[in-house]
C-alpha cells in the first residue's frame, strides 16, 4: 500500500462530472476519482473547513464510530473495477468495512487519518504529471506549485475519459 493524500476535488468538463484527485506522498503519480456531487461536497467541505449546521452523514458515521468506543486508523483504496473503486474502513482493532472510495476519503478527511492506495490500483489508474518546478516545492512555494499542478492536471482531463482507467 502507498500513502495517498486528497489533492482536492474538481469539476470535469464539458460533462461537469465531479472527480476527487489523490497523489502519492513520496510520488508524482496522481489517481482521478469520478465521484458523485454529494460526496464531492462533502470532501470539498472538510477540506475548505466549512462545518455545517447539522452534521453530514460522513460526520454522523465519524461520532457514531466514536461513540461505540472504535478508532478508524487509516482508509484504503483496494481495487478498481469497471472504473468503479472499492475502499475500506480500518478500525484500530484490525475489523475493516467495505466502502465506496468517494465515502472512506470523506470519512478520512473528517477523522483525520492516513490514506493507502493498493499498488496495482495506481499501477494501473494512476497518472503521472511532470512537474518541470518541482524545485519550487522544495523552496517552500507549495501554493504556487499546487496551482501549476491543478492546471497540468486540468491539461491532461481535457483528454482523457473514464474508460480509459479500465483494466
């Protein structure tokens, strides 16, 4: 498994599909996500720090674990079929739960926890985008170096489509 971080959500055109974006920590491969808008608002919402009035369904599941005593220690996103991902909740204990991948990066995001990607998901959806400034990174322009990261991103989804993440 390969650590992972939400990059953030974006709006795919023309088809205005939301799609979630991963990226390894310690890599330059990037893993696409089609979601579905309920969920991109719930990632987007944690990751902008808005807290709703009333709790979300991902920030009721987050109490209720707590509540029951349990931890979720980490999320992983474990396979990839038909560009649809499957992903699991891990609790503290070991126990594990299936999830929609658009759910567990919510959940995660609201813990907070790590998140794991399978090897072979990213071997085979993953996307690498050259950054030709990563040296700005290493000189603390993380922000300037995430917006030129999001717009060769935004390069690469003017061509590509889901199947194209099929095995």
């Amino acid at each position: 498994m390969i650590e992972v971080e939400v990059v953030g959500v974006r709006i795919e055109l023309p088809s205005n599909q939301p799609l979630v974006l991963l990226k390894e920590t310690a890599g330059e491969r990037h893993l696409p996500i089609w979601i579905g808008a309920p969920e991109a608002s719930a990632i987007a919402f944690v990751q902008q720090g808005i807290v709703p009035p009333r709790p979300m369904t991902h920030d009721l599941l987050v109490d209720v674990v707590a509540a029951a005593g349990k931890e979720i220690s980490e999320v992983r996103i474990t396979s990839v079929e038909d560009t649809v991902y499957h992903a699991q909740l891990v609790f503290s204990d070991g126990v594990t739960v299936s999830s929609r991948a658009s759910d567990a990066l919510a959940v995660a995001l609201r813990v907070p926890c790590p998140i794991y990607c399978a090897d072979e998901v990213l071997a085979v959806a993953g996307v690498e985008i050259a950054d030709a400034d990563a040296e700005d990174a290493e000189d603390g322009d993380t922000e300037e170096t995430a917006e030129k990261e999001v717009l060769q991103f935004r390069e690469f989804l003017a061509d590509v489509e889901p199947e194209d993440f099929e095995r």
